[in-house]
C-alpha cells in the first residue's frame, strides 16, 4: 500500500507549530504560564535538594555517599543543570515581560490599598528575584566549580570520595558566610511563597473556596523549607561537625608532610578531575 504524501504538509506543519509557539509566548496569558511553569519547576527542584543536604545531620558517610551518587550520572547531573538554567532564564525573562505588559495596561496610579498593597508584593518579588540571581552564581560558584575555595577540589574522605560534609564545615564554620546563606535562604522561601500563591492562580488551581488554604499551606511549606536550609549553617555555627573537619585536616597535613607512608585519598591539593556539585 502507497501513503499518500501532500506537497507541502510538513512545511504547513512546521510553520503552524512555530506560529502557535510563537503566538502562545506573546500572549499574556502564555507568558504567565511559562513564569508559573517554570517557577513550579525550580520549585520542585528546592524541596528535592534540600531533602539531600539534609542528609548531612545522618553524618558523612550518608551525604558523601549522595554525593557520589550524583557523580556517577554526570550526563544526567548536566542535563538537570541546563535544563535548570533554561527553566532560571526563561522565568527571568519573561516574569520581566509580564511586569512591563502590566505596567503598560495600567499606566494610572494605584488608588485603592489593595492595589497598593499587590504593587509592593511585586516590588518585593522582583527584589528577592534579583538577589536570589546573585545568590545563585555565588552558590555555583562556591559548591559546584568551587572558584570562591578552590581548596574543596582536593577534600577527600577515607574512602576516597569529595568530603561534601567536610566541604559544608569549612564553608559555614564563617560566621557571614553562614548568615549570608540563611539570609538567601529567607528571601528564597518567601519568593516560593507567594509564587506558589501566583501559580496556583494561574494554572486555575486557586478559587476563592481554597484561597485561605493556598495561602496558608504556601507559607507553611516555606517556612519549612527554610527551615530546613537554615538548619545546617546554624548548627555548624553551633559547633556540629567540626570535630570531623579538623580531624580530616590534621590527616590531611599528616599526609602532606608524609605522602609515601600516607594514602592519597586525603590529600587536600586540588585534582584535575571535575569538581564535586552540591
């Protein structure tokens, strides 16, 4: 049996898909469901990382394991990052699209408190948004290609793996670095807060007999998940784990004064192997 083909009927195809894709992004309301999608996406993202860093109070041996674990799908570690980043850019852009349509559509000045009240929320969205950006290639690049400490490219367990609590330590043992990260860490969740809040809306998720439900169950779920990132910089301020890391070190320097009767697994001189991601 012969298929019939149509001339042209790919090239219809292609070019309505491509007008519809590009129809959708100009539209309002498809620029609110890229924001909430991508939101939703990050969002999720945040409650699965924090679930493993707080692996870190089990002790070393079970985050360093994760860690490893992470190690062993690098294809699949690169191709959560990008597509984080993609999900990080596109919410950036086009949350900035949204804000600049609005302004556009309501060019008067805002009479009553309540739409005063949404512009300052929206002025603190933006604000948290800024700063969680900075925070985000800060973090990057002090976890993951470790350019702020390049000394965490060399910390190493007795098993040979990257010492991620040991790296967590050192890191948060500095009294701002620890105040900076849970700092974020506030400004993050209460942007998760009210995105959660936005999303909802968007998505049709959010009616009026559910608002007070959304609402309260969205600050609930951030208060928790700061919380939860909170919790390792401040008990490492309050002394946790550091009884590990000088104990690590002092094997560290044992071995650089010593390194044909030491194993090299606690070496701390930076491999040229691919760092560790946190």
């Amino acid at each position: 049996m012969y298929q019939t083909v149509i001339p042209g009927t790919r090239a219809q195809l292609s070019s309505f898909t491509v007008n519809a894709v590009q129809n959708f992004t100009k539209s309002s309301i498809g620029k609110k469901w890229i924001v909430a999608l991508t939101g939703l996406a990050m969002f999720l993202f945040v409650i699965g990382h924090v679930t493993g860093n707080l692996q870190f109070f089990i002790g070393p041996e079970a985050i360093n394991h994760y860690g490893e674990l992470l190690r062993t799908w690098p294809e699949l570690l690169w191709v959560i990052r990008l597509g984080l980043l993609a999900c990080l850019g596109l919410h950036v852009i086009f949350t900035m699209l949204v804000v600049i349509e609005n302004r556009k559509a309501r060019p008067q000045k805002y009479a009553c408190q309540a739409s005063v009240q949404s512009k300052l929320s929206t002025k603190l969205m933006a604000l948290s948004g800024v700063l969680l950006l900075v925070f985000i290639v800060f973090h990057l690049a002090h976890f993951t290609t470790h350019s702020v400490d390049t000394a965490f490219q060399g910390f190493k367990d007795e098993k040979g793996r990257h010492d991620v609590y040991r790296m967590l330590v050192v890191a948060f043992s500095n009294p701002l670095m620890a105040g900076a990260y849970a700092l974020a860490m506030v400004f993050l969740c209460s942007h998760l807060s009210h995105g959660a809040w936005s999303w909802m809306q968007t998505l049709g998720l959010r009616t009026k007999k559910v608002s007070e439900d959304v609402n309260r169950g969205a600050r609930i779920l951030a208060v928790v998940l700061a919380l939860g990132y909170v919790s390792i910089p401040l008990s490492i301020q309050f002394g946790l784990g550091k009884g590990y890391a000088a104990e690590r070190e002092r094997a560290a320097q044992a071995a650089r004064q010593n390194p044909d009767s030491a194993p090299q697994v606690t070496s701390d001189r930076p491999e040229s192997t691919s760092p560790k991601t946190n």
